[in-house]
C-alpha cells in the first residue's frame, strides 16, 4: 500500500480512484466492509482504490466537548490495519486549521477531483465534510454530477442488530470488556510498548512483571487481564496488571506484565500484549501475604483461560476478506 502524508504527495499519474473518507479510529468490522466494497469496486472499475483520512483526528483540533476523545488505535496501527484490508493508497491529510476552513466545494473539487480523479465515492449515511460540516451525502450526490462522479451511500453496517461503532469499541474497553470488543474489532483489542524499569515489586513477590511505557491513549480499566504477549514473533502467556496498585499507593497508572514460563532481560524490549479477558477488579490487599494468595489465583485462572485461546491477529482476520 502506498501513503501518502500530505496532498503534495498524490503522483499526477495515480489515475482514477475509488474513494472513502473517514476517520476509521479502531479499523472494526464495519469499516473492514467498506474497505471491502471500495476494494471490490476499484477492481471492477479498473481504479485504484484509496482511503482518505486525517492526522490528527478532527475532534483533536476543532473545539468540541468531544475534543480529549482517546484513539482506539495509534497511527502507525491505523495504517497497518488499512494495508492489511487489501487497500492501494492511503492518504493522511494533516488535519490543520487551514484545511479545517475549507468549504465542502474546495474539498470536493480540489481534493477529491483535482488531486484523486475520483470516479466512484463510497461514504456512510451520516457523512459530512467541510467548514462548519456544511456538506454531506445530498451535497456530494449534487457535486457528483457536476464533476461526474458517482457516489455510493452505505447505510448503518452490523450483524444480528449490533452496530459496528468506534464508539462502542470505546466504551466497551474503557469498562474493562475485552471480551465484548471482539465481536465488533474482528479481533482481541491490543497495545504495544517498550519496557522501562518499574517499581521492582513484582521479583520480591515472586511474579517479576515487565513494566509498560506505551503510546495507546485508550486503556482497559483498571484490573487483571489474562493476555497474550508477543515479544517478537514468539508468543507468551501472561497476566497483566492495569492501575496503580492500591496495596502500595502508587499515584501513578502502570501497565504490568508477568509472562509464564519466561526467562530473560526484557528492558527496552517492544511487545504487543493482547487482552484475552478480564479476570477481576483491581484492588487493596490487607498486606503482601495476601497480595501473593491473589496472584497465585490469577495466574492459575489466566492459564485456564489462555491454553483454550489462540490470537486473532489483524492479519489474520483481515486475509479472510
């Protein structure tokens, strides 16, 4: 797949394209059949097929009661998740105040027309685009036949009554359901990060845990999770740790693995952890002994649960489109 990070970037001999805008925050199960439809229709069409999306996210810039929502997905993941759909092009418009003030006919004519040779464009029920949001599907469908595109409307898209909703990703995560998310994500929700030294605690009670600085801004709630981690391309068991541990009074939220069956300096090591379910809550302990009675639980719960899991990678997932 080919990115392009600016408007500048678009070759003059990109050709016609089949188009989709949207933010795409979790790359869920709804935005993978749009990817499919516009896939489907570039190939029919002998067009390339491009997603268009915008860093950073719109409500990161336009004053919004919205405006501190946090990413399901980082960047760098976004673009994995799109190149894996099977896509051509993407294009990541920076979202600054000066492209914010374009009216919806400069987008269309200059971006859209001028730069993507647009021929079909493949957007939600509920789009709109432009200064103030002053666009949406009738005036695209206007535009499209001045310029001679097409435009095709997808209307709310889920299974069995549930919408796939980025929205609803986030509100399932933030409550700690790692479960419920996989319906919707296609796959189990993760987060990678490097390791950096902890407070040490976690040797002296005889489950060392790898301490997590990451760049995800959406968090599971405070808890223990039975995890999957990838450290390389080998894959660990694990028990993570998501707050700032009551028994101790830290301040601060940490993010801690123990990995079963491990040996090994893990310190500025990248891994990806993979939450497979929420065992409890996070919470005080009367005292260390305790604390260890509850670990030792954990860690014989999360190994229950994980030997009867296997990982669904988005490659995985993604392939089988």
């Amino acid at each position: 797949m080919e990115i392009y990070r600016s408007l500048e970037e678009i070759p003059a001999s990109l050709g016609t394209s089949v188009v989709t805008i949207g933010n795409f925050d979790g790359v869920h199960l709804g935005h993978r059949e749009i990817f499919r439809t516009v896939r489907t229709a570039a190939e029919r069409e002998g067009a390339v097929s491009v997603v268009v999306t915008f860093v950073p996210h719109p409500l990161k810039v336009i004053p919004n009661p919205k405006k501190h929502l946090k990413l399901i997905n980082t960047y760098a993941e976004k673009e994995n998740l799109i190149a894996a759909s099977g896509i051509d092009c993407l294009l990541t418009i920076p979202f600054e105040d000066s492209f914010a003030a374009l009216t919806a006919r400069q987008f269309v004519e200059d971006v859209l027309v001028k730069r993507l040779k647009v021929t079909l464009l493949v957007i939600g029920y509920d789009y709109s685009f432009g200064r103030n949001r002053q666009g949406n599907v009738s005036t695209l469908v206007e535009m499209g036949k001045e310029f001679g595109f097409k435009v095709q409307v997808l209307e709310p898209i889920g299974h069995e009554g549930m919408i796939y909703s980025s929205s609803q990703v986030r509100r399932l995560i933030q409550d700690g359901d790692v479960v419920g998310v996989v319906p919707l994500l296609g796959r189990q929700f993760s987060l990678g990060g490097v390791v950096v030294a902890g407070h040490r605690r976690g040797a002296g009670l005889g489950f060392p845990t790898a301490n997590i600085r990451t760049e995800k801004e959406l968090i599971p709630a405070s808890g223990v999770y039975a995890v999957k981690v990838k450290i390389d391309e080998a894959l660990y068991d694990g028990a993570c740790n998501i707050g700032n541990n009551p028994t101790f009074g830290n301040d601060e939220t940490s993010i801690e693995v123990f990995l079963f069956d491990f040996a090994g300096d893990l310190y500025d090591r990248e891994l990806r952890i993979y939450f497979i379910a929420k065992i409890r809550d996070e919470r005080k302990f009367a005292g260390v002994d305790e604390l260890k009675h509850a670990i030792t639980a954990d860690v014989a719960q999360c190994r229950k649960i994980l030997g009867a899991t296997s990982v669904i990678e988005y490659r995985e997932y993604l392939e089988r489109v």
